[in-house]
C-alpha cells in the first residue's frame, strides 16, 4: 500500500503544481506578467521568455496530471503496474522542476535582480527571496520524500479510506503554501 506520508507529498505536490500551472495561464495578462518574470531574471535571451514560460507551464502540469492518474491506474487492478512509473515520473519531474527554481531564485538574489513572484498566482508579486527559497525546499523534500518511497516500497495499491483524510491534510498545507506571501506580508512588523 501507499503510505499516508507518501500520499500526502504526492497530493500536496500535485496540487500545488496544478494551482501554479493554471495560474500562469488563467488570463491572457497572468500569461503576460509570467513572461515578463522570465524575462527580468535575464538568464535566457529574451526572444526565448516566451517559449520558455509556456514549457514550464506544460511542466507543471504534467506533474499533476501523472499524479492523479497513477491514483486512478492504482484503482484499476487492469492498469495498477503503471501507477508506480506514472508516480515515479511525477514526483521525479517535480523534484528536478523544484531544484530548477530554487536555483533560478538563488542566482537571481545573488545578481541582485529584484524578480516579482509568479510562482503560485499572478496576482502574487512580491520579489523572489528566502521566504520562496524555503518553501520551495519544503516542496522538494515533500517530492523527494514521495520519490523515495516509490523507489523503495514500489506498490501500486492506495487504501481508500486513509487517503480522505491524507488528502484533506494535504489541501490544508496547500492553501498554507499558495497563500504565503499574504500571511508573511500579514504577519511582517509594520513600518
């Protein structure tokens, strides 16, 4: 069986990148403000932020979309061999896009490129800093921990009534990450 911890970190993964993928693409002008990030962090020529910010949206939403249908190829008993590979290539795919940014965010900090974060809303806009170091570090070891675990208890079945309150669980934490900036701007001494 899959563990509840495992569950867990797939389900956060799963949905953080499902809410980051469609919040780049929401709006023609959430696309827009999205590029323009790719565009101030001046790591690739600038003909290429386009491009670049669509594939990394296709990225981030493979990821959910592999997760979720291992969940249900390891419903099937027909289709449970795949669920371990489809598990396997998500949580491997969010590990690397994970380290990628965290990267990008510590090259940018170190170049002194003040970059507005469009990691998980448009909307969001604050610059890129340790604050999204540190979430994207818990994020990754959430991955890793996921990818582990298929790696080393390779088991396709989920038992359905542990994964209701895994997934709740794991919504909560969810909606913790995508809203950080609002609470450390809430919570920031005031000036």
């Amino acid at each position: 069986m899959l563990t509840n911890a495992a569950l867990g970190c797939e389900v956060l993964i799963a949905l953080v990148f499902c809410v980051s993928s469609a919040s780049k693409v929401w709006t023609r002008r959430y696309f827009a403000d999205f590029v323009a990030s790719v565009q101030a962090v001046r790591i690739l020529p600038q003909r290429w932020a386009v491009r670049t910010a669509a594939l990394v949206v296709v990225a981030e939403g493979a990821i959910p979309a592999l997760l979720v249908t291992s969940l249900l190829a390891g419903v099937s008993p027909r289709f449970r061999e795949y669920a371990v590979t489809l598990r396997i290539a998500g949580t491997a795919s969010a590990c690397v896009l994970l380290l990628a940014f965290t990267v990008l965010i510590v090259f940018s900090g170190k170049r002194r490129i003040q970059v507005a974060c469009r990691c998980l809303g448009a909307g969001q806009g604050s610059p890129m800093g340790r604050r999204h170091i540190v979430r994207n570090i818990v994020l990754l070891a959430a991955a890793s921990s996921a990818l582990m675990h298929e790696l080393i208890h390779p088991i396709a079945g989920v038992d359905a009534a542990a994964a209701l309150s895994t997934c709740a669980l794991a919504g909560v934490a969810v909606l913790l990450i995508v809203r950080l900036d609002d609470m450390a701007e809430f919570f920031a001494p005031q000036r």
